[in-house]
C-alpha cells in the first residue's frame, strides 16, 4: 500500500515543477530521472558498506555521483551545470546496465533555474532504494497524473478496470504475457501481482519455488511506439522487481520483426484513433484495414496461442461501424475467438475523456465450445462519471466478474444449460452466433439484442422533449441597439429568427448587442441546437457553428441531459416529424408561433443510450459519404485548358510535320468566325397579349440557366412564329442567357420543342467545324467567362454586351477529333459526378429511412 510519506514526496516533487514544467508527462519524465539517478548512487553506498565497489559511478562518470551534486561547495548555478550535464551523458556510461542506459536515452533539462533544481532535488533526496512493494505503488501513484491522451489516441487505464480484465483473464505462473500497447505497463505490473496474489499463503508469491519465480519474471513482455512510455514502463517494471524487464520500443502495426512470437494471455488498452499522418500496415493482418483500432484487436486475435485468452478495450466503433473492416473484424472475432463482450459507462475516462468503450473477452478454447456470446453491461464502476471521479458505493463490477466466471465455469465444463441468464446483474444477455450473423453486421451492441427480445412488438418508449432536455427562450434585444460592424470585444452576434439558414446552420452576416453578465444565461455554444419558433420557419432548426452568440427572442435553444446524447438529439430535431409538429401546431403561414411549453411537450423515442450512440453513427457514415459526394461536386470545373495541352502533345507526337504550325499552342479564332448569332428580339415584338394556350414554345432565361427543356410558360401560334423563324432554335443550337445570371448556356437536344428565343438570350448556331458540346463546355470554363463578364453592361440588372463584342471573343479551335475526344474525357468525369448526385439521393433516403425506423421503434 502506498504511504502517505511517499505519497507527499510525490506531489512534492510535483508541485516544485509545475512552475516551470506545466505538463504532467514531463513531470513524470523528470522525476522518474532523477528516481533512477537517486536510486543508482544508494545502490553504489550499499555495495561499498558491504564491502565492495561502486558499480556505476566510477571512473570518468564518478564526478556525476548523486552525493557529488549535493556537494555544499558548489553553488546553485554549478549544481545545475553538472546535474544537466550528467544526466545528458549517462546513457553513454558503460558501467550501466542496458536497462539504465536505455532511461537516460534522450534525457534532458527541460529549464534553467538553478533554485527549483535544487528544491526539486533535495526533495528526491529523501526517497531511499529498496525493491519493496511501496517503492513500485509509489511509482504507480507517480504514473497516475498520465491521464490525459497521447498523440495516437492513447488513454492511460483506470487501476480498477485494469485490476478487473486481469481478474477475468486469470493469467497463471506458466503463462506469457503480452501487452503489445503497454503505455506505462500497468496490465503487466497487475498480471504479476494477481499471479503473486493467487500463490500465497501468508506473503505474495510465498507459494513459487525459486525456480517459478525466476520464471514467472521472464514471461512478460510490452511493447509501446514511444520511447517515452518505454522509459516508464522499465523503470515501473524494474521497481516491482524485474531486474531485465522484457520492454521494446516497437510499432506493433508496421514492424514484422516480433510478428511470429505468440502470446498465452494478452491484455491491452489500444490507441483508439488512426496518427494524423496515418499508417502504413503490414500485409500480414488477416484484417486489411489503415485503423489502428481495428489492427490492434486483429493483431492480438491472431497472437493467441491456441489456449490463449485476451482482454482488450475497444471504441464504440469496434462495436457496431458498418465499414467493412469493422464488419470483417467482427465477423473474424465471433467465429474464432470472443465469448463475452463488457459494456463500459462512458465516463470511465474522465476527465480527459468522455469516449465509449467496451471490453472484449476472448479465448479460443472456450469460443469453440459455445454457440453464443455474453453481453454484460457496467452502469457503476465505483465512481461517478464526472471531472474528479470521486468514489461512490455503486460498484457493477464485482457483480459483472461474478457472472462472466460463472459463464466461464459452466462452458469448460460442458454445461452451458447450468448458467441460467434469467435475473443474473449488470443485464447479461446472451446471444446467439447466429443471430448476430444475420444480416452480415456481426453488431456487438448488447441493448441491441436486448430490445429485439423484449420489445419484439413495441416501441421505443415515448418521452416529452423536456423530461430529457434543457430549453432556453432567447432574449428580446432591441433593434436600436444592435450594430453590425463593432469595434470591440464587448459585442457579441445575436441569432435571429432570420439567421437561419437552409442547410441546417447559421448564416454569417450577423448584427452584435454589447455582452454584459446579464445575458450569460442567453450564451450560445458552439454545437447548441437551435429552433425557429415564430413565422414561416417556425420549426426549423439549426447547430450553431459559432461559439459565444447571444439568444434573440423567438428562437430556442435546446441542450440534452444525461439521458439523450446530443448527436441523437440533433438528428431527432432535425427530422420531418419535428418539424410537422411545429407548423402543424404554429399553424402554418408567416405568423406561425409555437411556446417553449409545446417545443417541450413534443414526444420523441428515447432508446437506450448504446442504440442512440449506434443510430448517430450509422446517419454519421452516411453523412459523411454526402458530405464527401457534395465536395467533389462543388469543386468539380471541367479542366478544359488542361486537356487542350495533353491533347496537343499527343497530337504533335503522332504529327511531328504540325510542331512548327502549332508551336504556340491550338489555333486561335473569334467566335464569329465560327458561329451565327441570333440575339433574341426586342421585348416588344412578344407581347403578353399574343400568347396562346399551346403551339410553338417561347425558350426563356429559364432554360438556359438550368439547362431544362420540359417546362414551358409562353406560347405563340405558327403565324406569329413564321414571322419570327429567323429567331427559331433548332437541334445543337447553343442558347446564352443575357441578362441578369448571364453566361449561362445550353445545348438545345434532339426532339426538343419546335419555338423561339425570347428577348433575354442569344443562339449560337456552330458552324461544321466547330463541335457544339465543345464549345458550350469552353463557353462554360473560367477563361471564357472571364472574358464575357469583362465586357457586361447595365446598372441594376446587367447585360451581355454587344454581338459585335461576343463575335471578337477568342476561342481554341483544334481539329474536330481532338474537340470530340476533349469532350468524351468530360463527359466521363461529369458520369462520376452524376453519379455522386445519385449517391447523394442514396443516401439521403438511407438517412431518412434510420430516423422513421427510430420512429416506428
């Protein structure tokens, strides 16, 4: 157990450093240094009292011994020199063990204060050596502060849930242990006590014959990518008392070297995210994937022996994504090798995150012998779920070990029908492997299976927004005092009724209130959900992608409790069913108004969190398969002027005679030389009053700006359009809009109806050589906009310049092969934009069809 002595040491140490080393890993870093240092002279002390030499601070190095620094005729500036200094060169002394050498790799002083070093050190000075059991808890304790994440989305693991796998897994005194992610080696250290723990009489171990024992402390092993972690991990293995402590510096993922040793009982914590720079895997995962997580809990699968078990926490993605690597991981874990599966509370983390895992329990032997998988759900782990995690007395896991062993005890011994899951705790259910094959997901949500059985024919239950949701009313800020450009930092943006925009967030252009501690209750979040309850929007909703807005009046801000995530939240306000609920209940129209009272009184389903969590990330998936459709849509220009130069190239390599004629690049000629225009007639030649019900169509801005030849407001007779044939449009016309959204173009088709340009376009008829696709596709590019938008006329509504003017325009003319080929290169890419619109509408159905399944339950 850890003294409260030591204990104050520690936070000591600590608290001497934290002016000048703010982060708690280097902190750990510093003090687990000068640990060693410390230790390494009283090593060298007891070997000289007891007859002997110094080992290690000898020769060149016996000027950096411990009792050297603290030498009382030195002063601080020269006790700081030196204490750098040594610590810098000692992984170079040849005196020292591997061990030692490898925890003063990269060491060094991280400030320059000589009063702080010497605080910092006088307080180290009071720690003796020994390889007693405090000594390692102390050191445990010092690892404690190592909560926050790690740069490839490492956590550090809570004692008591490393403590609990270890208790499941029950790793024996002849077994290998792997930890292929160590971190500071913490499932290692409790492996080994567990082993002491289970072969004692009166002290730990005291069972172990020195053979055993000497055995037992070879059969660890952890790996970990960061030399920093393995730093740890040696020393925290070496104070527990593994004198050659099996740590390496090794990417599990990329590196082959260790890919045939295997393992008896692996237990790991993973990274849970993918390196922003990604990862190259090996081939020889059974699993292709560029995940970590998903690589990981492949790797350890795959190292068991065949009487091997394995712990490991995963992300809530391992449990039920719908990519395929997960689905294939899944697929591979429940036909080879998983028995149970953990549902964790999603605060075990705190405070340095509030992410969702679960436990996976795996032993082949045991796989093999049973049809179906244990799910097991942790409400209470002992402690509550906020920043500090103070201990309570709800404690599942006790309970959660009891049944597993259970489960474990009735399959080894071949009676699966003797583990009754009827009113067993922590709502353990079992499930079929065949159930969880049926549509090829292999989903390891347990609630989810838990609510097929029990709630076959109902629904999910119904619950009024405000039982799960806190619900503010805005502010009425008057007009006068809002401005739009502000000065200062006093002003904050107001959201308004008019902010809302169509894609579900809030338009930029914003008026600013001077902020005073009044309005703070009236604070917009970035994230906040956000609802219309006044006017022809009544019911809109809106995710505020600002940060510190303030509330206007007539708009809702809406934020979950503990029992609604916030992604379900949004998805479920942002549904057709809401939205109908509040016109239908507004009444419609532009004076619509709905209460705060009738928002809150709104029945919405309400699932167990695990499902609404599976539901986000399934709408997730697909959203992001829009979002990444709309992308390459937006970004998309047919890069016209690019292929005219690969053209030309392959062009002169098959006709070199051509390199002098075409050494500037495709011949240049006006537009007029190549085209007929037709401007549309003067406005007064198609009068209102000379259109008839059906007969000889009017093409309007209309067509050519959306490129639509289906719909027709205006007709004329034939006689008025035989007066008017020479503005006739006829197949492969071109026809541009002139006025206000001008450049506009498009080709008029086979079979189109027979009629005439209206006085807002102009037609281009091409000549033979000239390919009309081809030239409506470089009429479209920026080059030729550019051009045309150059020469516009008009004030408030612009004008296409002169015919004149548009005839003079210059345009590439390549041989007609070439414009065909450019075009067939374009029309290709525009089929995979096509069919990214396609996708869209996919999914969009896709998203629809997840949210009326939420509501049909």
């Amino acid at each position: 157990m850890l003294d409260n002595e030591t204990k104050r040491r520690i936070d000591t140490a600590r608290d001497i450093l934290v002016g000048k080393v703010p982060d708690p890993k280097s902190q750990v870093e510093q003090i687990t240094i000068a640990l060693v240092y410390k230790f390494m002279d009283d090593m060298d002390k007891e070997s000289i009292e007891l007859g002997g030499k110094p080992s290690f601070f000898t020769g060149d190095y016996e000027r950096y011994a411990w009792s050297k620094i603290f030498d009382p005729r030195i002063g601080g500036h020269e006790m700081l020199s030196l204490y750098s200094e040594a610590i810098v060169k000692l992984n170079q002394n040849p005196n020292l063990p591997q061990l030692f050498r490898d925890i003063f790799k990269n060491a060094y002083l991280p400030y320059r204060d000589p009063e702080t070093l010497k605080l910092f050190l006088k307080t180290i000075n009071e720690f003796t050596y020994d390889h007693s059991e405090r000594l390692g808890d102390a050191f445990e304790y010092l690892l404690s502060v190592l909560g926050s994440q790690g740069d490839a989305g490492q956590f550090r693991t809570p004692r008591h849930i490393i403590d609990f796998m270890v208790q499941i897994v029950n790793p024996q005194k002849h077994e290998t242990v792997l930890d292929p992610a160590c971190g500071t080696a913490g499932f290692l250290i409790s492996s080994y006590k567990h082993i002491l723990k289970e072969n004692s009489k009166k002290t730990p171990g005291d069972l172990l014959t020195p053979e055993e024992r000497k055995k037992l402390l070879t059969n660890f092993k952890g790996y970990d990518i960061s030399p920093d972690m393995v730093r740890l991990s040696l020393v925290n293995m070496y104070l527990h008392g593994f004198v050659q402590p099996q740590i390496v510096e090794y990417d599990t993922l990329t590196s082959e070297d260790r890919w045939n040793e295997y393992a008896d009982v692996i237990l790991a914590n993973p990274p849970f995210m993918t390196p922003k720079g990604g990862i190259k895997p090996h081939k020889r995962f059974s699993v292709q994937s560029n995940r970590s997580e998903v690589l990981f809990v492949d790797y350890i699968a795959e190292h068991l022996t065949p009487t091997g078990r394995a712990a490991v926490i995963v992300p809530e993605g391992i449990i039920f994504q719908s990519a395929n690597a997960y689905k294939t991981l899944r697929k591979m874990l429940v036909e080879n090798c998983l028995y149970a599966v953990v549902s964790l509370p999603a605060g075990v983390f705190n405070p340095y995150s509030g992410v969702k895992t679960s436990i996976l329990l795996m032993d082949k032997q045991l796989a093999k012998k049973t049809d179906s998988i244990l799910f097991v759900k942790i409400e209470n782990d002992g402690f509550d779920l906020g920043a500090q995690r103070r201990q309570i007395d709800k404690n599942d896991l006790p309970d959660a070990l009891n049944v597993i062993r259970e489960y474990i005890t009735a399959i080894r011994n071949g009676k699966p029908e003797t583990f009754i899951i009827d009113e067993k705790p922590c709502g353990a259910l079992l499930v079929k492997k065949e159930k969880l094959a049926e549509n090829g997901e292999y989903n390891l949500t347990g609630d989810r299976y838990r609510i097929v059985e029990t709630r076959r024919h109902q629904k999910w239950p119904m619950v009024e927004l405000g039982e799960v949701c806190e619900f503010i009313s805005g502010f009425a800020f008057k007009s006068e005092n809002l401005i739009k450009n502000p000065t200062d930092n006093e002003y904050l943006p107001v959201i308004k009724i008019g902010s809302f925009e169509n894609k579900g967030k809030i338009l930029p252009e914003l008026e600013y209130h001077k902020y005073t501690n009044d309005f703070e209750k009236y604070l917009v979040k970035k994230g906040d959900i956000l609802i219309a309850m006044t006017g022809a929007t009544v019911g809109k909703t809106a995710v505020s992608q600002f940060d510190n807005c303030l509330l206007n009046q007539r708009v809702g801000l809406v934020r979950n409790k503990d029992k609604i995530i916030h992604e379900y939240l949004r998805e479920i306000l942002f549904s057709n069913s809401f939205y109908q609920y509040c016109q239908q209940i507004a009444g419609g129209g532009a004076q619509g108004n709905i209460s705060p009272s009738l928002i809150q009184n709104f029945l919405i389903p309400l699932p167990p969190i695990e499902v609404q969590r599976e539901i986000v990330a399934e709408i997730e998936g697909y959203q992001k398969l829009i979002d990444g459709c709309r992308q390459v849509i937006d970004t998309w220009k047919p890069d016209i002027e690019g292929y005219l130069d690969e053209d030309l190239k392959l062009y002169l390599e098959q006709h070199p005679e051509k390199k002098e004629e075409l050494k500037d690049g495709w011949p240049m000629v006006r537009l007029g030389e190549v085209c007929t225009f037709v401007r549309g007639p003067f406005g007064g030649s198609l009068k209102k009053e000379i259109f008839v019900q059906s007969g000889y169509a009017i093409y309007e801005q209309y067509h050519a700006i959306y490129e639509d030849f289906t719909n027709f407001r205006y007709f004329i007779d034939e006689d008025k359009f035989i007066e008017m044939k020479r503005f006739e449009v006829k197949t492969n016309d071109i026809i541009m809009s002139c006025s206000g959204t001008m450049g506009k173009t498009a080709i008029v088709p086979e079979q189109a109806k027979k009629g005439i340009i209206n006085q807002a376009l102009l037609k281009l008829t091409p000549q033979k050589e000239l390919y009309s696709v081809f030239l409506k596709i470089y009429m479209d590019s920026r080059e030729f906009q550019i051009k045309l938008l150059g020469n516009v006329g008009g004030a408030a509504i612009q004008n296409v310049a002169s015919v004149k003017v548009l005839q003079e325009i210059p345009i590439p003319l390549p041989p007609l092969e070439i414009q065909q080929r450019i075009v067939a290169k374009i029309e290709a890419e525009r089929k995979v934009i096509d069919g990214c619109r396609e996708l869209i509408k996919t999914y969009e159905e896709k998203i629809k069809r997840v949210i009326d399944k939420v509501w049909e339950g």
